[in-house]
C-alpha cells in the first residue's frame, strides 16, 4: 500500500514456528487433495468392490430356483422343456384335456417360481402328502391331475377328463418341477410355498363391497365382466375369473380364502401387497360368488349334497344364494368340447 | 535456510527488493511419492486401454450388426426370438388362436409360401387342419432380411414341413420385389387365391369396409390449423414416427383418444403436445384415432439404443420376478400386439420412444397408467434395462392395423 | 537451465510430440476417403442454414455429439445413437459443441423432423416450453400484415401471436431450419466408426 | 488401433523415464543451479562490485533496476498495452455480464443478431482472451524480462507497432464476431484473415523479448523466464497450426480445436500467470523462491503434460478412445507440476504471510497463485471419465473455465499491473483503499460466481445423467444458480471498472501534482 507506512513498520520477525505451521498445513492440504484424488482414480479403475455402478438384483430370502438358461440338455432337458411349455400353455400343448381358457401359468405365476404363487420348487419335495380333499395319500401326478380336473375343468375338453395316469404329460410336468426344485430341501414347509395366507377380518367378506375393489383394481385387465381379454388373435391374455372359461367349483381357487390369499400376494400382478386384507377378501368373494363350470365330483349328486360332502365348512358360496340364484349348478355345458376342430 | 523474516530492504529502493532467484533444496519426498504413483498409474491406464479399445470397439460394431438386422445365427435362434411367442417353440401355436406350424397344410407347400406369408403376413380366417382360426398374422418384411427369411423359412419347412429345400436369399429377394405392394394376405383363401397353392377348403373373407377421412381432419393431419403444427410433420406422412417421436400406425382409437387427453390434462407431459391438444374438439380426437387406427405401415423401427436384446427379450417374455417386474407380454399380449385399450401395441414401437416412455414413468412426468402398473414397473427397471426391452420390442414386426375400431372390439372380443 | 536454445528446442520439440499425438495420429486414425452410407451432403440451402448456425452461435448451447448409453441416457431422449467420427465427414467448421444448456442437435432432424415446428420455435421458444431459455430470433422473421404468395407463416399460439398480421420466416430462417432438418445420423453407424469406447463396460475377457 | 495404443503407451513411459531421469539428476546436483550465476551482479554504477563473499540467503544483492535504466525504456510499451488490455477488460467483462443476464432473462436484447447470446458470449471470450489477458500478459513480460535479464529492452518501438496491429485485430475481430462473421469453433471465432494480423502483431512483440534474451547479461535464466520464453514460443505454434484454412475438417478439426484452446490456457495463459507470480511473489517479499529444482519438476511437467490435456474435452465423444484415455492420463498426471509450483510459491508466500497484509499487489498475486492450484486440482478431478460425465456439457465447466483464466490469471495480472503502474509513472495510486476495494468486489463476487455455477453445474449434470429427468429438468434447476452467477459478475464487473478507474487516475496528469512522493507505492 502506501509506502511511507510500510517504512515506519518496524521488522517484524516472522516465528520460525508459523512457518512451519503454515509449511505442515500446506503439506496437509495438498496431501488430502492427493488422497481425494486417487482415491477417485481407485474408484474410478474399478478397483473398490461394492462401489461399482451396475444393476446387482437384490437376493430375495426365498429359495431361488434355476433360471431357463440353466435348463440342461439331453433327454432331461426336453423334458423339461417340453413340461414348461405345457405348464405355460396348457390348452395347447395338452389340448385334450384341458375344458377352459386356463393354464397353469395363470396360477402359479413366474413360470412357476413366484413365491406364495404355489412355486412348484416349494410344492415338489412335499409329494407324496395326505389331502383330506380327497381322504388319501396324493402323489404328485394325483395332485396335477385334480388342477386337470377342477381348475381346468377337464369335463368339457375334448377327452372329457384328466389325462390318465402314467400319461407323458405328467412325466413332463413333473420332469420340470423337479428341476424348478433342483437343490431344494425336500420334506420340509419352505418359505414362499403355497399361497400364504390372510388374516380374518373383523367386518368378514362381502360381494357389495369386493364389487367396488373389483371394478378399481381388476376389471382394467381381467374386463368389467370378468371374463378376461383376448388380443387381436384371440389369444387370452388376461385369463377369465368366472363363468363357463373359468376354473370349476372344485378347484381350490374357488375358495374364497384361497383366492384371498393368491390376490392378495400377487395382484395387481406387479404390485402385490398393494389390496388390504379387508379388499382381497372382498374381492375373492365377489369373484367366487358368480356361476362356474359344476364340481366335477358331483356327478348326480345335488348341489346340497355335494356341499354337505366336499364343501362343508369351506369358505365358498358352492350351495348357496347369492343375489337369489343358486350357486353350483354349474354353467351349462359346451355344444362342443372347448377347443374341439369344428 | 535460515529462517524467514522480513528482509532488509535497501533505503533508496524501500520495496524494490533484488531479482529473484531459486534456493536449491531438494524435491521433497512426497511429491517424488506422488510423481512415481501416478506415473505407474498412468503407464497402467495406457496399457490397459490397449487392451481394453481393440474389444470394445469390437464389441460396439456386433450391436451395430445386431441393430441393422445383420444376425448369423441362423433358421432355430431366429425362430425361437421371433416366432416361438405366438407358435410356440414346439410350432403347435396357440389352441384357437394361432395356428400350428407343425402338421400345416401351409408349411408342407414348401419354403417359398412360407417366406411369401411371411412378407406379405395374413389377415382374417384361415384354416389349419380342421380348426378356424380368424387373427392376424404381421407382415415380416420390415424386420427380416432376405437372408433371415430364408433362412427361417428353410428351418419352419424342413422341420415341420419335411422338405429339404433351402431357400436362397436371392430367392427371397426375388419374392419381396414381386410381393412388396400386395399387402397382406386376405385370409386362407387369400393364400390360395394367390399362390395356387393346394389348401384345404379356406373359409371366405370379408372384407371391412374403412371409413373415409373427412377434408377437416385430412388438414389437421397433413397441414396443420392456426397455432398447430400437423400431426404428420413430425408423426411422419404414415404415422410411422421416428425416434422418440412414436409410431401411430395401428395403434387402438380408444388409446390414441385416451392419450390426447392426457396431454391436455397434465397427465402426460410433453410441451409439444400440449401445445398441439389445445385446440381439438373430442370428435377431433376421436377422428385422428380411427385415422392412426386404420393405418397399416411397414416398422422403420430399429433397436438403436445398444441395449442387451437378451434382457430385452427375457423382460418381454418371462419378466424379471425378483423385481417384481412381469413380462410385457403378459399384459400386452404375445409378441406385444397390444390388448384393449388399456394395453396398446409395443411391438415395431420405436425404441428411443419407449426407453422414454418408461423412463417418464419411472421420473413422474407420465402419469396416465392404470393402477400405476407401469409407474411401478418402470420405477423397478434400471436404465440398462429399459434400453434393453425397448429395443427388444423394436425388432418385432408391427401389429397388423385393421380398419377402425376393429381391432378394438377383437381385442376385447368373445 | 540457463540456456535459451535448448530450452526453445525441446519446449518446441514436446509441443510437437502433443501435436502428434493429439492432432496428427488421430486425424491419420479417422481419415476416410468416403462418406458413410447413409450420410448425404449439405445442400445449397442447407449449407446456408449450417451458415446462419455457426455465426448465431448455436454451438454455445447445443453439443452435436450423443454420448454412448453406457456413458448418459442419450439414446433415450431421442438424440440418437453415438456418434462416430464420420458422421462428421461433411463438417468444417465442426460444430461438436461443449455445452448442453439445450439439448444435443445432432438427430434433431430426425426427433423433430417438423418445419413448422423449428419455425414457431426460432421465433419464440417459450411458446412452447415455458421454461426455455433459449434466445428467440425474432430478427429472423417479418411481421406482415398479410402473408404473400410463397411466404412461409408461423404457426404460433395465439398469446404469441402479433396483436395484426402475420409472422413470417425470412429466408435465413429457411435455411436454418432446412439445416437443422438435414441434422440426422439415424443411419447405421458404419462399421468402421471411431469413437470414444471408454464408457463401455469392460468384460472379464483375455 | 492396436499399435496405436502400443506406441502411445510406451511414448508415455518414455515421457516419464525422461522425467524420471531429470528429477534423478536434479537431486544429484547434475544439473544444480549455479548459485553464483544465479546472484551475478551487474551494476553500472558499480561495475566490478561482486559481494560473492557473502552468504546470498542472508542478503541478497540489491540490483538496481530503477538506476539501471530499464524500466524506463519497457515502460512505454507497457503502459500502452495496459491501457488498451483495461479497455477491452470492461468492455468484455460488460458483454459476459449481458451474456450471462441473458441466460435467465432470454428476451431481453433479442431483436437484434448482435446482440444475440451466441454472439455476445463470443465476443466476451474473445475480448477478454486477445485484448485483455493476452495483451496484459505480454505487458507483463515485457516489464519482467529485461528486469530478470539485466538488461534493457531491445527494440523498444516494435511492441508499439505490435500493440497497434493487435488491438486493431482484436476491433476487427469483436466487429466480424458481432456481424456474424466468424471461424465457429471456441476460442478460434476470429476470422483466419484477422488472425494474420494478429499473428504479425505477435512478432512484433516476440522479436523484442527474443532479442532481449539472447543479449541478456546474466548467465542464468530464472525460472519466470523459462516460463515466458517457452510461452511466446510455444503460442505462436498454436494459433498459426489451429488456424490455418481449409486443412481441418470434421472430427479432427474438433481435435485441433482443443488441442488449441485447452493450450491456450496450459502454454500461454498459465506460463504468463506463473511465470508473472513467480517472478512478483519473491521481488515483493524480498525472499528467494524455495526449491530450483522443483521448480525444474513444475516447468518441464506441465510441457509434458498440459500439452495434451485438451482432448478432454471431448471424453464420450467421436474420438479414438486412446486419445481420450491420453489427455485424461495427462490431466491427472497435471498433479505432478501443479504441486512442485504449488510448494515453491505457497511455501514463499505462506511463510511471510506479513507480506500480504503490507502489499495490495501480493495479495492479488498471491491469491492468483493459489487459484492455479485450485483450478488444476479441479482440472485434473474434472477430467477422470465419472467426474467428467456429470460435469462435461454442464455450466461446472465455465465455472472451472474462469477459476483458470480469471481467478488465476487475471487476478495476477491484476497484482502485476498494481505493482508496476507506480514504477512506471513515479507516482503512487491516489486512493488505495480503491485497490482494496477492487479486491473484495472481485474476490467475493467471483466465490458467488464460482460456487453458484460449480453446484448448479453439477446438479444439472446429474440430472442429465438421469434417464428418468426429463432434460426440461436440468434447464430448470439451473436458473437461480444462473441467476447467482449472473450478481457475481455483475460484482466483477463493477471491480473492472474501479480498476480502469485505478488505472486511469495513476496514468493521466494529475492536477495537483504530488511530486514529494518520488517513491512507488506498493
């Protein structure tokens, strides 16, 4: 600044000690700079794990079943393939026998890995298991025979019933589920088996109110009439709920808590978990209080006995009034068997 | 060095000090530690970029061949990304919807049909092997080569047809030039009409009838109206779009519709749009929907975003479950032809446009999906994959536009 | 260090070498004879327009160099594939831009392929994105009060319309337009292309 | 490229083994400076008075410029390229205040091509890399190389006839750039036609200080020489190569265009502000600068290194990746020169921190020197390929562009041109609380101007990067840090002016003269 100020500044003595402060600073300063510096260059170079952009997919706690790269070759393998083809189209690759626009796809979602969707890698080591539906021990090819029958209602397709016993199309299916469970414990109630359960609710389950759940929540892929939407080739693409496509009055699914917990766990598909316990059991009650294909194991029996025999206690409408008509008749019979050549 | 204190300064010159000059102590050691680091890191950075170019540009020039089409592998892998959705990896199709190659009058009749309905695709009634079956099937011509043809046409025959005639490409080459204005196929008796090839009994075609665009909407479309832009000047004179303007072609009425009112609504932002929405009276609206509707237009769609086309096409097909992501197909029908309104077409749908799409989904600046399905299934997508699936669905062949709301009604049809 | 030549020798002789190494062997590296297919010459009216760009400053806000997806979504936003060095073969001044205070130009002919749009647009970008803050070029345009035959009229809505007449495009304005039209790089890239592969993630190979 | 690569890896290890070597002879005293070169004497009035007898740290020989002679005859030339360098600072920082006013209010001045935001952002570029910091650094050299050579200027009237042709150019230049004439490539805007006179206008100031040079009268150069005379070497190279017509296109014209303009900065600019800092630095503290073999490490780093930063500035894009991977292995390897003059100047600076508050001059200069650190520090970060995908293409970059070239650059020159005025005219600064003054106006609103562009850059990178933003987003959140950079020039720019002020009151006639005080004022 102004020079006659600067001359009366007596010589200040600089402490050896502030220069060797302000030294060590600088040295500090520039030391952080440089340790900042490579360490964006480590980080940089990739050479941090777990710091790496990129997509890593979060390890679900449930069992993880092999994906369809890891199908193997050989006979094994097509076997496998030919089962997951069947398993994901089933009215074609088992035409005969299925009477319904269903697949055991639409259930068991995932290719049958979907956790609380009945993933067939829970469901395989638990065969052979006692079944009080029908009071015996059920192998798995009894099992898949009554989805043949009940949730396909095999009644109306071309063969009129399940495939056989010893059929290939068990041995596919059940070639496939045994490689969905490959490495998975057997015996045992794995995590993610079956379709869970929801808690009771204090106001019960109502149709009138499932209504209004239905028509927010189901009716934009499964149509306001529930019975499903085709694309322009006619293929189901959203599988119908009830009426004369849909599973009959035997299947599991006809129970209100059985489909409670299938909505509930897995609907919306992609945003499960997003119904209330209240809205799930509502919305199984209205989907299961419309008419459906009749028990298969009715025969001639009536409705009242049929429900005294097979349906007592269950939560289901089979054998009662809902809006003054009787349910369980069954919706009539096709003129021709489901998917017969004209 | 002695230590550092306000020099003397010469009386006559108080501030003038002398010329400046260097001290000579040594560099300190750890500027000597950090030259020799960064030297070894850079030396490392420059080799390992050797390493690194030669691959990577390698690899950069496969996705420019997988993006022109240009594929090697032949006839099976071509089969199993293009065809096997609809007929099914096994060629039985889809009980009453799609017909079966395997057993196919149509297949047996040698390689050259095949390819023929694959560029020309059939619309309306046909039958296979006693069973009716009234869908459509896309034309293939903007998706294949001549080689990819061929090669696929050979493969569907001599597996299901058992012929072992190969078809050359030049074949194939031959035949689009003879079939490139034709359009599709009407019906089975199309085909057999057509080529004279011996079919069963083919059930007749009727024909739709397509409405008539009126002069009004004809200018708003091709000309524009006061503070307008036209819809084609950036849809394209077909509505086939480009980049990340999208493909109208052959998309429902009811979605098109559905759409221009989200944009007036906030519901979709896009200041274009909203500037173009302004002014459209609903019968505006509804009659630029029937028009896009109707339009039947080859893809130009390309998957131009480098995305990974095997994530794609397993998000498409089987989804992603352990990020709760289903596959696109399962609500947008089998090879993405689009389901209802609510669900429209995806395939032949451009790219960049549908990598956007998801991202506005994920980002919050679309809005209008029911349930939020796509808000969710978007959010749980990572950019990668949202690359991945939008290319993959723009490799497909375009839904076949009926007329009007046609399509419409089938999709929801009993 | 106290001698003036040596010093000049080899400050001039690691120039050189920098030179070579950034200017010369790249340039040797992304030398082609041909143009990529797929690539067509500037025409009359576009090279005008590729004229008005360059001396508006267009460069200032907008790069003309999409990014690789692995780098930046890019591809995404409709900005069209990376580029590769002989996109640019027509190019002098080259024009690759530093900024992206606007968005990346080099496919906006293909993104925004509509005339009338990049004429509303020019004359007052927040007539369409109220949020813009790009500059408007009214200078471009004329204020008619009736459009003669072979003008060119903006489409503008009516709060940016003149209260009488019409706007009309100049034609600079055509030939900028014409220009940004003719900005697309859709086409395959060539297989020779040579761009900037570092983002691309690096497999586990050799 | 596989040779390619090949070659330019081991070019690079070559590069380094050569460095490698230099800093081993250093340390072994191979090279060691020859301090009696380095305190040689020379004194008219005193010839034969050699105090080698003395130890030099202690106290050093006193050379007597003033009595010398030389700075009267640089004077001239200095003052009028500081006179026309002031001018062209206000009117270019007064087209980067409109510029940046316009970024946020986009209306404003749009209905003349003139004034249109392409144009004025370039004129403000130019104006302030050609008429100011370029013309102010060649004052800069001037005033010191004869100083440091003991020797007066030779051929004194051709920087006269060099500042006309220059500021004649650079009119040219700013009316063709406002007109819509223009070359369209950053920091090459000036038609090549002009740029021919400029480039004789550079030799008439390159003769001189040539000249100067080889008729020095000290053995040794000191380091603020090697900068400089490497500098006006290495500048002319670039601005003739990176404008010759009609030899680049495309692709490679890009390259050449940032092998120019990043060079601008590394060979010119920089060796103009370090060269200026290290010579004012030690003359106003009256202490020798620490270490001449670090300061041997920071010159020949940054000619190795700075040289081929500049294609950093097209990471990502159509480049040969290898080119891209050189110039960000250069630009880290930038650490290596930055802290070798960062430990010479701060250690000096740092260790007579009394200096600063005594000398408004060294607190300019001084904070300049530190901003060199800071920027290339930046720099360097800025170039790795993660930082650079968020920061490139974003407003961060013109935040780090004007932490070189104004906080480091101009700021220096401002501190020279405070020390030099008084020695120039014989008279002291009548109000210099002004200097202070000018000083917080400038330092606080480049910290506005900086931090606000630094944030906002970065969050608009980001969002960028963001697939699921729209880009309306990044335009969006940039407004108010905008707006922020916006009244932080408008405080810089307020500073120029009280430096013109400054400038202007030392160098006019005064009315009263103060002739008691024939001592400079610091």
């Amino acid at each position: 600044m102004s020079s006659e100020t600067e001359q009366d500044v007596p010589a200040k003595p600089a402490s050896p000690r502030k220069g060797r402060l302000v030294k060590s600073l600088i040295f500090a300063g520039g030391g952080t700079l440089i340790i900042a510096a490579l360490g964006a260059l480590l980080y940089e170079s990739g050479l941090i794990p777990g710091l790496q952009r990129g997509d890593q997919t979060v390890a679900s706690g449930y069992f993880q079943p092999p994906s369809n790269d890891e199908m193997p070759d050989g006979a094994f393998g097509d076997s496998v393939r030919r089962g997951q083809a069947i398993f994901m189209n089933t009215a074609t690759n088992a035409s005969q026998h299925v009477g319904n626009g269903l697949s055991c796809a639409n259930c068991h979602l995932g290719e049958g890995r979907q956790p609380y969707s009945a993933p067939m890698w829970a469901a395989w080591g638990r065969y052979p298991q006692y079944r009080a539906k029908n009071d015996q021990i059920n192998t798995m090819e009894d099992r898949v025979m009554g989805c043949f029958t009940f949730s396909m209602n095999a009644q109306h397709s071309v063969s009129g019933e399940p495939p056989p016993h010893g059929d290939d199309i068990y041995r596919d299916l059940q070639s496939y589920f045994y490689w969905l469970a490959s490495g998975a414990p057997n015996n045992t109630q794995m995590e993610g088996g079956g379709f869970g359960t929801v808690p009771k609710t204090e106001l019960g389950y109502s149709p009138e109110r499932g209504q209004e759940v239905f028509a927010a929540n189901c009716a934009v892929c499964h149509a306001g009439d529930g019975q499903g939407q085709k694309d322009i080739n006619g293929r189901y693409v959203f599988p119908p709920l009830w009426g004369p496509g849909s599973y009959n009055w035997g299947a599991g699914m006809a129970r209100i808590n059985t489909a409670a917990a299938f909505i509930q766990n897995n609907m919306p598909l992609s945003r499960p978990g997003t119904l209330t316990d209240q809205e799930a059991w509502d919305v199984a009650a209205y989907i299961n209080s419309f008419e459906r294909p009749k028990d298969a194991r009715q025969g001639d029996m009536t409705v009242e006995e049929t429900r005294r025999l097979f349906h007592d206690g269950d939560d289901i409408y089979y054998g009662q009034e809902v809006n003054g008509v009787l349910l369980g008749v069954g919706t009539p019979d096709p003129v021709r068997p489901v998917g017969a050549p004209e | 060095m002695t230590a550092d204190r306000r020099p003397e300064q010469d009386p006559r010159h108080p501030d003038e000090h002398f010329e400046p000059y260097e001290l000579d102590a040594s560099i300190p050691w750890p500027l000597l530690g950090i030259s020799i680091a960064l030297g070894v890191w850079g030396a490392a950075t420059l080799f390992d970029t050797r390493r690194h170019e030669e691959r990577a540009q390698v690899e950069r020039v496969e996705d420019t061949q997988l993006a022109t089409g240009q594929a090697v592998e032949p006839g099976h892998a071509l089969f199993e990304a293009s065809c096997a959705t609809c007929h099914q990896p096994d060629g039985l199709g889809i009980r009453g919807a799609v017909p079966p190659l395997a057993g196919s009058p149509f297949v047996r009749n040698g390689p050259e049909l095949v390819a023929n309905i694959m560029l020309r695709g059939i619309d309306g009634p046909i039958r296979v092997n006693d069973s009716l079956y009234d869908g459509h099937m896309p034309s293939f011509a903007s998706v294949f080569t001549d080689v990819e043809v061929a090669e696929l046409a050979s493969y569907v025959t001599s597996r299901w047809g058992e012929s072992n005639r190969a078809l050359e490409a030049a074949e194939v080459a031959e035949l689009r030039g003879r079939v490139a204005d034709l359009g599709s196929f009407r019906g089975g008796a199309g085909v057999a009409e057509d080529t004279g090839f011996a079919l069963d009994e083919q059930p007749t075609f009727a024909s739709g009838t397509s409405q008539p665009v009126s002069p009004e909407i004809s200018a708003l479309i091709f000309e524009g109206r006061g503070g307008q832009w036209s819809c084609a000047s950036c849809h394209g004179d077909l509505g086939q779009g480009r980049e990340n303007t999208p493909r109208l072609a052959g998309l429902p009425t009811d979605y098109i519709v559905k759409q221009l009112g989200d944009f007036a609504a906030g519901r979709r932002i896009n200041e274009s749009m909203a500037v173009v929405v302004a002014e459209l009276s609903n019968e505006e609206k509804r009659a630029l929907g029937v028009y896009y509707a109707g339009l039947r237009v080859p893809s130009n769609a390309r998957p131009d975003l480098g995305g990974d086309l095997e994530r794609g096409e397993q998000l498409a097909r089987e989804g992603d479950w352990s990020l709760t992501v289903p596959s696109c197909f399962s609500c947008h029908g089998p090879s993405g032809f689009g389901v209802a309104t609510e669900f429209p077409p995806l395939a032949a749908q451009h790219a960049p446009y549908t990598a956007s799409q998801l991202a506005a989904w994920a980002g919050g600046q679309r809005t209008n999906s029911s349930l939020d399905l796509m808000e969710h299934i978007s959010s749980a997508l990572s950019a990668a994959d949202r690359r991945a699936v939008a290319d993959y669905l723009a490799s497909l062949p375009p839904v076949p536009a009926g007329s009007g709301d046609m399509l419409a009604e089938q999709g929801e049809g009993q | 260090m106290n001698n003036y030549l040596p010093l000049s020798i080899i400050s001039l002789g690691i120039l050189a070498f920098a030179t070579l190494m950034l200017v010369i062997a790249p340039g040797i590296e992304m030398a082609r004879p041909e143009p990529p297919a797929g690539l067509q010459p500037y025409t009359v009216e576009e090279q005008r327009g590729r004229d008005a760009y360059v001396s508006m400053g267009c460069l200032y806000c907008h790069s003309q160099q999409p990014r690789a997806p692995e780098q930046a979504p890019d591809g995404e936003r409709g900005w069209g594939r990376p580029s590769v060095s002989a996109d640019y073969f027509y190019d002098s001044p080259h024009q690759l831009g530093t900024m992206r205070t606007g968005p990346d130009l080099l496919n906006v002919g293909a993104r925004l392929p509509s005339e009338s749009w990049h004429l509303t647009h020019l004359y007052q970008p927040r007539a369409i994105f109220e949020w813009s803050i790009m500059p408007a070029y009214p200078f471009l345009f004329e204020v008619k009060a009736e459009a003669e035959e072979g003008d060119v009229v903006v489409a503008l809505p009516p709060e940016f319309a003149p209260a009488e007449g019409v706007v009309v495009a100049s034609q600079e304005a055509l030939d900028l337009t014409a220009y940004l039209l003719s900005l697309d790089r859709t086409y395959p890239a060539p297989q020779d292309g040579i761009r900037d592969d570092g983002y691309r993630p690096r497999g586990d190979a050799e | 490229m596989v040779t390619m690569g090949l070659l330019l890896a081991l070019s690079f290890v070559v590069s380094l083994l050569a460095l490698g070597f230099l800093i081993w002879a250093i340390s072994n005293k191979q090279v060691a400076p020859d301090q009696h070169d380095a305190r040689v004497i020379f004194d008219p009035g005193d010839e034969g008075h050699v105090e080698s007898g003395e130890t030099a740290t202690s106290r050093p020989y006193n050379f007597d410029t003033v009595r010398s002679g030389i700075d009267a005859i640089s004077a001239r030339p200095v003052a009028v390229l500081l006179i026309a360098a002031t001018v062209w600072l206000v009117v270019g920082s007064g087209f980067g205040l409109v510029s940046s006013l316009k970024l946020h209010l986009p209306d404003w001045l749009s209905d003349h091509a003139p004034l249109t935001f392409g144009r004025v952002r370039t004129l403000h570029l130019n104006l302030v890399i050609y008429g100011w910091l370029s013309q102010v650094g060649i004052a800069a050299m001037i005033w010191i190389l004869p100083r440091i050579f003991h020797t007066p200027l030779r051929a004194p009237r051709m920087p006269l006839i060099g500042a006309a042709l220059w500021n004649l150019a650079v009119l040219l230049g700013a009316l063709a750039i406002a007109n819509g004439w223009t070359d369209g490539e950053e920091w090459l805007e000036i038609p090549w036609q002009l740029d021919l006179m400029l480039a004789l206008a550079g030799f008439f100031f390159m003769v001189p200080l040539v000249k100067t040079t080889l008729a020095r009268q000290v053995h040794h150069i000191y380091v603020t020489g090697w900068y400089f005379l490497a500098g006006i070497l290495w500048f002319p190279c670039l601005f003739v190569i990176a404008n010759l017509p009609y030899v680049h296109s495309g692709v490679e014209e890009a390259t050449v265009n940032w092998w120019f303009a990043h060079n601008v900065l590394g060979l010119w600019l920089t060796p103009l502000g370090v060269g200026t800092a290290y010579y004012f630095i030690p003359k106003i503290i009256g202490k020798p600068i620490f270490s001449y073999s670090v300061s041997l490490l920071g010159f020949w780093g940054l000619a190795l290194f700075y040289s081929q930063v500049g294609i950093h500035h097209l990471i990502g894009g159509p480049v040969p990746t290898w080119v891209a991977t050189l110039s960000v292995v250069h630009s880290v390897m930038m650490f290596i020169p930055v802290i070798a003059v960062a430990i010479n100047q701060h250690i000096t600076v740092g260790r007579n921190l009394w200096a600063l508050k005594e000398s408004l001059p060294l607190r300019f200069i001084a904070f300049g020197a530190l901003m060199y650190t800071m920027a290339s520090f930046q720099g360097s970060i800025e170039a790795l390929r993660s930082v650079n995908s968020v920061t490139h293409f974003t407003h961060y970059t013109v935040g780090h562009a004007h932490l070189g070239a104004y906080a480091f650059v101009t700021i220096t020159m401002f501190g020279a041109a405070y020390h030099m005025l008084p020695r120039m005219t014989g008279r002291a600064f009548r109000w210099p609380a002004l200097i202070n003054a000018h000083f917080w106006l400038i330092v606080v609103g480049f910290a506005i101007y900086f931090f606000g562009l630094s944030i906002g850059g970065w969050l608009q990178g980001l969002a960028m990067l963001d697939g699921t933003r729209p880009f309306s987003e990044s335009v969006i959140l940039t407004k108010p840090y905008l707006e922020a950079r916006s009244v932080g020039g408008a405080l810089m720019t307020l500073g120029h002016i009280l430096f013109a002020f400054n400038v202007a009151s030392i160098l006019l006639p005064q009315r009263a003269p103060e002739t008691v005080r024939t001592v400079p004022a610091e």
